[in-house]
C-alpha cells in the first residue's frame, strides 16, 4: 500500500510539470487520494477490530 501511495505521488508530481494543473484538478487528486487513504485506516481499523474480537 505504502508503494502505491508513492507511486501515485510520484505520477501526480510528473504530471503537474507536463501540464499545469487547474485548480481544481489538484482538488479531485487529493481529493481521491484523502478517500483512498481513509478507506485503508477504516479498513485496518475494522479487521484490527475483528482480530481484537477473537
């Protein structure tokens, strides 16, 4: 997961130089990336809940 995160940070930074992102193009990425993160700690959380439980 940690390799995705920085593969995708690498992708958005070679892509801001390309081309200059609109406004809100960098809002939808950390926008996508904020949900991607949140879904991996509601994920972990929930199995770290299930395991706890056993």
């Amino acid at each position: 997961m940690e390799i995705g995160i920085n593969h995708l940070r690498r992708m958005a930074i070679t892509w801001q130089k390309r081309m200059n992102f609109e406004e809100w193009g960098s809002f939808l990425f950390y926008l996508i990336l904020f949900l991607l993160l949140f879904h991996f700690f509601l994920s972990c959380l929930i199995f770290g809940m299930r395991v706890s439980e056993d």
